[in-house]
C-alpha cells in the first residue's frame, strides 16, 4: 500500500472511498464518533458523513486527540452503551 501526501491518487486514498462507499449503502446502524481536532473526522469529513450516511448517531466528544479511545474512554463507553441498547 503506498501512501503520498496531497491531493491525488493512492491506496490510502483508494481504501477511504471504499470505505465511505460502503458506509453510504450499509442499512447497519452506525454510531459516529468525531471530536474538534479530528485526524482523520475532519469538520469537513462530519459534514460528509452527516449528508451521505443514512442510518447514524453522531456523537460529538469535545476536544480530542489522534485516538479518541485515549481522550475520552469513558465517555465512548457509556454513550455506546446507551446507544446500542435503543437498537
């Protein structure tokens, strides 16, 4: 797999929009965590997400770090929790 930085074609790039593709067409609920600060859930990449994938939760944590597991453990696990126990 290779990995450039900038805009243009790479795996990386390849593997993100197969990504995305698929949480466009899946009917499995999502529950979407993003935070200020995001690596990869950029404001942009919420807005994305919140304009093209159907049947989500998103969830917004505050400040966080690269991993948000590391910034906000407790906080993901009890709104998991009480995310999946309304599915």
């Amino acid at each position: 797999m290779s990995f450039t930085k900038g805009k243009g074609e790479s795996d990386f790039a390849a593997m993100l929009d197969t990504i995305s593709n698929g949480m466009k067409a899946t009917e499995i609920p999502i529950l979407y965590f993003y935070a200020k600060k995001g690596l990869v859930n950029q404001r942009e990449a919420v807005e994305y997400a919140k304009g093209n994938f159907k049947n989500a939760t998103y969830l917004y944590l505050g400040k966080g770090k690269h991993f948000l597991t590391e910034s906000h453990p407790k906080q993901m696990s009890q709104k998991f929790n009480e995310w999946f126990e309304t599915l």
